[in-house]
C-alpha cells in the first residue's frame, strides 16, 4: 500500500494536500483497493461550502457504493472531470490522476485533528 508522506488522511480513507488555503482531496491507495473496480464518480457540490466530514459525493464500484466525506471545511472550486470518462483512474492513481475535487480551505486549523501517513498506515493494518 501507498501513503505518502506530507498528506493528510481521514479515519473515512480520504486524504488531503494543502498548499496553502487551497487543497486538493482524494480517496486513498487502500479505500480503492478496498471499494474494486470503479465504474462511476458522482460529484455535485461544485461551488458548495462543505462542513468537515460533510458529504461531498459518491464512488459506485462493480458491487457497492461509498460516499466520500470532506476532511475539512471547504469551497469545492474544481472537480476532476478526468473522472467522468475514465473513473477507473482512482484506481490506478488515487494520489495523482484519480483526484476528486480541489478545495478552498475554510478553517486550515482542522488539518490538525487529520492522521499523518504513518497514523493512518497502523490504522488500516499496513
């Protein structure tokens, strides 16, 4: 399993990049692994203000459907519309090219109640 460093990850298996008051959210290398093959991202809250661990969506793979909670307060100003055509990208690239939404931070603050990549490797057993 991958779970870079300088990430943020939620108890929910999603992960955060901040850069600034901008961050970019995703589902994690083991949620995806988890969830099978995706076939579908349904992502309606673009514009949306979204409290932390809100729900801002939802992943539909081969045999189940999972909503995806927002890690911390934020605008959702992009959605990754890679994803409409190909969703098999959270698959192969959770961190990169698999991408959900891209956010502006309301309360940077929150980041600190989020795991580091080592808290949320024991977590999941890895």
């Amino acid at each position: 399993m991958n779970f870079p460093e300088g990430l943020f990850y939620t108890k929910d298996h999603e992960w955060l990049k901040v850069e600034g008051d901008k961050g970019t959210v995703g589902v994690t290398d083991f949620a995806q692994s988890e969830l099978g093959d995706i076939v579908y991202v349904d992502i309606d809250s673009l514009d949306d203000l979204v409290a932390k661990d809100g729900v801002f969506g939802s992943v539909e793979a081969v045999k189940t459907v999972s909503d995806l909670f927002m890690p911390v307060s934020g605008t959702v100003t992009e959605l990754n519309d890679g994803l409409e055509d190909n969703p098999e990208r959270v698959n192969d690239d959770p961190y990169g090219d698999g991408w959900l939404v891209k956010i502006t931070l309301s309360d940077p603050s929150e980041c600190d109640s989020l795991l580091s990549a080592s808290e949320y490797s024991e977590m999941v057993g890895q």
